[in-house]
C-alpha cells in the first residue's frame, strides 16, 4: 500500500471520528455517532498492518506481541465495558483515559530510544512533551479513578506548603525537560517520566470530589494532545488528527463544564488553597424534618399538575431508571404534566442522566435542560429528587466559601412541593448539608430509590 493510499484511508478514518463527535452531541444520534467512531478506530488500527507489511517505513517487527496485546486488551477490555454498572462508568472513563495517555508516554519513550542520535530537535521536543502530558494524565486519572471509587477520600487534599510543592515540581520538570532536549540520552528522560507522574499525583489531589468530572475531562484533553504530539512523532498524520480532536473537545467540554459549576478552571483545581474553613457545627440528626411514607407521596401526586424529576447519582446507585419510567407514564395516563430536570454535572460525569434514562427509553423531549427547567419550577406542584443533592442545594447561591458557591443549581426549591428520595441524611458528594432537607414543604422519602418507586407505583396505581 503506497504513502497516499495510506494517508487517505487515515484522513477517512478522521472524518469518520469527526461525524462520531457530532453525533454525540444529540441524544438522538449517540447511537449512531458511537457506531461510525468504532469503524473509523476499526480502519485506523487495520491499515497500519497492511502498510506496514508492504516494506514501509512503519515494519511490524513483532507481530506476534503486538497481536497477543490486542487479544489480551480485548479479553481485559470487553467484558469491563459490558459489566461495569451506570454508577461506575465515569471510573472507567478515568481508567480508560489514564491508560491512553500512559501509553502515548510509553511509544514516545520508545520511538526515542530507537531514533537514538537521528532524532532531530523538533522531534525531542515533541517527545518531551508527550512524556510529560502523558505521564500526567496517567498518574493523575490514577487519583481522579480512586476518588470516584472512593478508595481514597473524595474531599481536597491538601497539606502545609502544598502550593509550593506543586509549583517547585513543575519548575524541575521544566528544567529537566531541558536537560533532556540539549544532554539528550536515556537518563534525563526517564527522570522526567517520574517527576511528571509525581506532577500529576500533585496536581489531582487538591481536586474536591464534585469537581472530578472536570478534572477528567481537562485529562481527556491532555491525553488527546500527546497523542496528537506523537503523531508528529512517528510521522502519522491519523494520530495527529486524532489526537487533535480529542485534545479539542476536551477542552471545549472543560469549559463548558466550569462554567455550569460556576466556577474558573484555576478555582477549581487549587481553589481548596484558598478555600475558608467551614462551619460544621450544628448535627443534622438534632434537626427536625419532614417524612412521609409512598402512600403519602402517591397522593400528593394524584393532585398534580405538572411534576419535575430531578435524576442524580442515587438513582444511578438504585438502578431505578426503569421504575421511574413506569411512574412518569403512569403519571401521563392520569393528565399531569411530567418533565425530567437535568442538571449539566448530574451524577459523575457529562451526559450520565441522560444516558442512564436512555437505557429506559424515556422520550427526549421530556428530558429538559437546566436552562430550560428552572424558569418552569415556579408552576410546578411537585419536584421529585431521586438521589440529586448538590445540584440543587440552595447553598451554591447562599453560602459563600463551600465548595459548590456560584455553581448553577436546579431551582426545585421554586416549586410548591419538593420529594427528596435518600438512603440516609448523609450530605452529597461535596460533603456539605443540603438546607432544602429541612423546608416546610420538602417531605423525605427514605430508602432504596427502586423499591420506594415501586411502592408509589402501587399506591398510585390504587388511587
């Protein structure tokens, strides 16, 4: 297969991706859009070996390794990816991106070696700066996998001096990045693979648990950015363009998630520097509040007229999609208004809700963004909370220096009723207390979020 065949089959495979992003931005065309990205992935890895095997420049010297990787990926990778639960996915995510951006590390470490004194400045450049982003993003996925997991406390972690810390180990990664562009050899390089790995250890830590998201997907950017630098590489204009993409999107979707907590980038990442101690006096068990039984929630219900779920991460835990589709429908059957409120970080990641009530077909144009929901909650009866809490916690607008201060919530509070679906009294994941638990007009609904829906199916039923 000639150069030319081999750069258009890559540039298809690059439109290919392209229509998978836009796909993916509409509910509608997820499907369709994940189906055209897998055959661009499927062309881009299946041309390599037949150009590679024409005498090119790229010679699968061991086909035999690189094939049993691909048969070992496929037996780790499948049935990860048909097993892992809803609530999980956004930990596979985090896995799944560290090991990319870990492994375009490893090739640009490699392809080093291997050019040896040939390598020109440009491509040592490239290649410290893939080790870099790509040690990062492996190390730093790393921490944001064992917060989601909660193998590690979710909230910041900081300690004495720990800005300075940071910033001096990014001063010595620099300054060995340029030891390794003037000295060159195998020594600078592989001590800049362990400082950036430290960097992106350091980097993470200070993160809060309901800010991970982000963190994710500024490290899904990262990843696509040395995949990108090691295109330049290995002279592979698929990765370039690939990694492109990704890096893009990343970003754009970095943005966008900042802005829906409310919040720049920078706070973010070292906001717990700077953030004031909270007031943690005052037990929430002393505190009275209001709760009713399915049959109580059933009748408040039968009286409504329009109604507005809010999805969360409990409902995600309780597997309850499917309930709460029974109980919308039922709902519609008796005439009342049913819309789902979907807040832009809901549960851990981008997109969670929506993809978790798409499982249970419910109809999109029922699924209503923040924007678009929050003006209707002032003529809503009754907002239903399943397993959301910082999303619609009234101290985002109210409490200045917690962590969720100016981001964006769900306004159920507008409503004339709120229905709060929980295990426990336990706060959410920012770890901080929930005023609208204690309001007049929020009844508590405690339990399993799948078994109390069945039991208001029932009882509704019955009315």
């Amino acid at each position: 297969m000639s150069r030319t065949i081999y750069d258009l089959i890559g540039l298809f495979a690059g439109i290919c991706f392209i229509l998978a992003l836009k796909g993916l931005s509409h509910p509608k065309t997820a499907r369709r859009g994940n189906k055209i990205g897998a055959v661009g992935a499927t062309i881009a890895t299946l041309v390599v070996f037949f150009y590679a095997n024409e005498g090119s420049s790229l010679p699968l010297n061991n086909l035999g390794w690189i094939l049993g990787a691909i048969a070992l990926g496929t037996l780790i990778g499948v049935p990860a990816a048909r097993k892992v639960q809803m609530t999980q996915m956004p930990q596979l995510v985090a896995l799944f991106n560290g090991v990319g951006g870990g492994a375009a590390a490893l090739v640009a470490i490699v392809e080093y070696l291997n050019l040896g004194d040939t390598a020109t400045t440009a491509e040592v450049i490239f290649t410290v700066f893939t080790v870099i982003v790509g040690c990062v993003s492996f190390s730093g996925s790393i921490i944001t996998f064992m917060k989601l997991q909660e193998l590690m406390t979710t909230r910041p972690v900081v300690f004495p001096g720990g800005r300075f810390v940071i910033a001096g180990t990014l001063v010595a990664v620099l300054g060995v990045s340029v030891w390794v562009v003037t000295a060159l050899g195998t020594t600078p390089l592989l001590v800049l693979a362990l400082l950036s790995l430290l960097f992106g250890i350091l980097f993470v830590l200070p993160v809060g648990g309901a800010d991970v998201p982000i963190v994710i997907s500024l490290l899904n950017a990262f990843t696509g950015l040395t995949v990108a630098a090691s295109g330049y590489v290995l002279d592979s204009v698929l990765l370039i363009i690939a990694g492109t993409l990704v890096g893009a999107s990343g970003t754009i979707l970095t943005r966008l998630m900042a802005e829906a907590m409310g919040r720049s980038l920078f706070g973010t990442l070292f906001g717990a520097f700077t953030a004031k101690p909270q007031d943690t006096s005052g037990v929430a068990e002393d505190r009275p509040v209001r709760s009713g039984s399915p049959d109580d929630v059933a009748i408040l219900l039968n009286y409504a007229r329009r109604v507005v779920i809010v999805p969360g991460f409990g409902l995600a835990v309780a597997q309850a999609q499917h309930t709460v589709r029974e109980l919308a429908d039922l709902m519609i059957s008796k005439g009342i208004d049913v819309a789902y409120g979907i807040h832009p970080v809901a549960g851990r990641m981008p997109g969670h809700m929506n993809v978790l009530l798409a499982e249970a077909n419910v109809p999109y144009d029922q699924l209503l963004e923040m924007d678009e929901v929050n003006p209707t909650f002032g003529q809503t009866d009754v907002a239903i909370v399943i397993g959301a809490n910082d999303v619609v916690n009234p101290a985002a607008k109210n409490s200045p220096g917690c962590p969720i201060y100016g981001m964006p919530i769900l306004e159920v509070s507008n409503a004339a009723n709120v229905i709060f679906l929980k295990r426990s009294m336990r706060p959410g994941f920012a770890g901080i207390e929930n005023e609208l638990l204690y309001d007049p007009k929020t009844m508590l609904l405690f339990g399993d979020a799948k078994a109390s829906l069945t039991k208001v199916v029932g009882a509704l039923k019955a009315l």
